[in-house]
C-alpha cells in the first residue's frame, strides 16, 4: 500500500514552479508542469546528484540544418552536476530513455486531511513587493510607517485609472493540497 504524503497548498505551486520536500527520509521533487503535478525523486541516476534542484529548461529540436525550434519549455529538469537532462512528465532520460529512465511517483490534488494547510495558500514571500493597484503600496509598505503621499512622489509617474497599467486575465487556482504517494 502506498503512503500519501501532503506536500503544499495547489495555489502555492503556480505553473513552471516547483518545490522539493522531505517525505519520510526521502528526497522528492514536486513540478507544475502546464497545471500538472509530477514528483521525482531527487536522485540523479548518473552519480546520485540531487537532479531536482537543477535547471527548467526545454529542448532543441532541428528537422533539418539550420533549422530549428525550442520546445517543451519547462518541462525538462537538467542534473545541477553533469548536464543529463530528464522529463520532469516521465522520468525518462533525454539521451536514452529506454534505458535512463529517473524515478517518479504519483500526485494528485486532493482535499487535506489538515485543513490549516490549505489556509495557506500564499506565503509572505509571495506577498512580498506586490503592488496593489487600489491604494498603490505594497505588502512591504504595511510594515512601514513611512508612506509616500502620492503615486506621482511613489513612482515618478500616475498611473491612469483605477485598472493596472496591463492585461490582466482570470485564472483557476487549484484548491486543495498537492499530494505524492509513495
């Protein structure tokens, strides 16, 4: 029987994101791939390096010479010691995946058995810096006493209207937690 481990609030691990965790002695790699989860272990096959702390990237494909398209951005995690690249979706290796393949486990977003742990879905730190369009402060300005009077004395400029100066757009954020069997 597998063992469900909770792993952080959905909304905390936004798209291109992830998070590596200790679950029960264990070493584990948690991606949002495109809305999607995955979990590998954080264990290069190569020579043990901890694979999930290397770099997101993608891949370089040419059909013919000369030509030649990046691809699947995100979703390739590259060994912070020797370069082997790995699909963050299967585990399997760039070079030779019938044969490399780095160890996967299954996730899910689920309700949590700790209802505190979705309460959280968004730490300080993420807070941190953002501006908020209707009183131009930001999370940081509540902690301080010295505000600026106006935007134009804030920013060298005024912002125009009560909307931010870009596109905004509705998302659906996970509700839940993001969950790893082992």
């Amino acid at each position: 029987m597998k063992t469900r481990f909770e792993v952080c609030p959905a909304a905390d691990l936004g798209p291109g994101e992830r998070t590596i965790a200790d679950l029960d002695g264990l070493s584990v790699g948690v991606f949002n791939v495109d809305g999607d989860y995955h979990a590998l272990k954080n264990d290069c096959p190569h020579q043990r390096a901890p694979l999930c702390e290397g770099s997101l990237t993608g891949l370089t494909t040419a059909d013919s010479p000369g030509e030649f398209e990046y691809e699947r951005d995100g979703e390739i995690v590259r060994c912070p010691w020797h370069g082997w690249e790995f699909e963050v979706t299967t585990g399997e290796s760039v070079f030779n995946p019938h044969r490399v393949k780095a160890k996967t486990f299954e996730t899910s977003v689920e309700d949590s058995d700790d209802p505190e742990t979705v309460e959280t879905s968004e730490p300080a730190s993420a807070k941190a810096g953002r501006l908020d369009f209707s009183t131009g402060t930001t999370a940081d300005d509540a902690d301080t006493e010295e505000k600026a009077t106006t935007e134009d004395d804030r920013y060298g400029v005024a912002l125009a209207g009560e909307e931010p100066p870009v596109d905004t757009y509705d998302v659906d954020v996970e509700e839940g937690v993001v969950v790893v069997y082992l």
